[in-house]
C-alpha cells in the first residue's frame, strides 16, 4: 500500500541529477549549494523573519500556481520522450543521431526527475502551510509552546522554498539546454 505512495525514487533520482554529465559522478559542492547551504540560510531567515500569515498566503499561491504548471511541464516531457525514443528505433546504432537522441533522451529524463522534485516540493511547502496555520490557531496564546513551533516550521518552509527555486532554476537550466541542442534549433 505504502509503496504507491513513496517518494523515495523521486528524490533519489534528483540527487542523481546533480552528477557530472560526461564522468556520471556527483559533485560534493552542488550537493552542499542544492541541500546544505538553503538549510543553513533558512536557520538564519527563520530568526530574522519567522512565517506570519502574509509570508504563509503568498507561499501557498506561489507554490500552487507553480506546481500546477509543472505538471504541464511533466506532460509535455512525457510526449516528447515518447517521439525521441520511437526517433531512436528509426535511426541506425552506429549514426550520429542515435547518439544524440540518447543524450537528448538522457537530458528529459533528468529533467523529469527534476520536474517531479519541484511539484513535490510545491505539495511539501503546502502541507507545511497547512500544519503551520493549524499550529497557529491552537497555540497563539502560549508563547513558550508557538515562538518555538513556529520557528520550527519556518525553517522547514524556507528550507523547503530555498530547494524549489534551486529546483526551478535547474529546470530552466535544463529545458534552455534542451531546446538549444542542434535537433531542436
């Protein structure tokens, strides 16, 4: 049951995408720049502006309007991976187009993986709202249990914020590559 329901591999195959193209090995400094460094700024944004209801409004607009559209996004790289692998069964194993299929098929799927990542991430950001609003109404009126909580949650949302924009801008990264290759110029 748990299984239709696991993230694990949308998860590994982001951290995966973070390797060097041509040596398949992953970078310690963009794991410590994708996971580490947005954890570290989130403990500082947290004291310097905890989450209020303004912060959490535009979060859960931002968030949803931008996983909505990359789910579009997540389609539309369904259909074009189906048309570069039925190019790469017309083509000879030997040809120059075989091999730049395979690299433009191995460039979807990552950023499919990456896709997947940011639409996860968009749902996290808007549970998160939702148990921080929750939180919020039940322990307002004690301090010593809210100012606490609330920083808690307001490092987990930032965090969580800081990884979609990295994300955001790997997809757009990407999709830019995508496009410029020489099949689709």
């Amino acid at each position: 049951m748990f299984e239709k329901l696991s993230i694990n591999d949308i998860i590994n195959e982001h951290y995966h995408t973070l390797h060097n193209f041509n040596s398949k090995r992953i970078k310690k400094s963009e794991v410590f720049f994708f996971f580490i460094a947005p954890t570290l700024i989130s403990l500082l944004c947290a004291l310097l502006s905890p989450l209020n209801s303004t912060i959490s409004t535009i979060t859960i607009t931002i968030m949803s309007i931008f996983g909505a559209l990359l789910f579009n996004v997540q389609i539309l790289l369904c259909d074009l991976r189906i048309k570069i692998k039925k190019r790469m069964n017309e083509v000879t194993p030997q040809s120059r187009d075989k091999q730049e299929s395979e690299i433009t098929s191995q460039l979807i799927k990552e950023l499919y993986s990456n896709v997947s990542f940011g639409i996860l991430t968009a749902l996290f950001e808007v549970i998160i709202m939702f148990f921080w609003s929750l939180s919020t109404a039940a322990f307002s009126a004690n301090c010593k249990v809210y100012l606490p909580l609330n920083y808690i949650f307001s490092v987990f949302s930032y965090t969580i914020i800081f990884w979609f924009f990295i994300t955001l801008l790997m997809i757009s990264k990407r999709t830019h590559a995508l496009i410029t290759r020489g099949e689709f110029s």
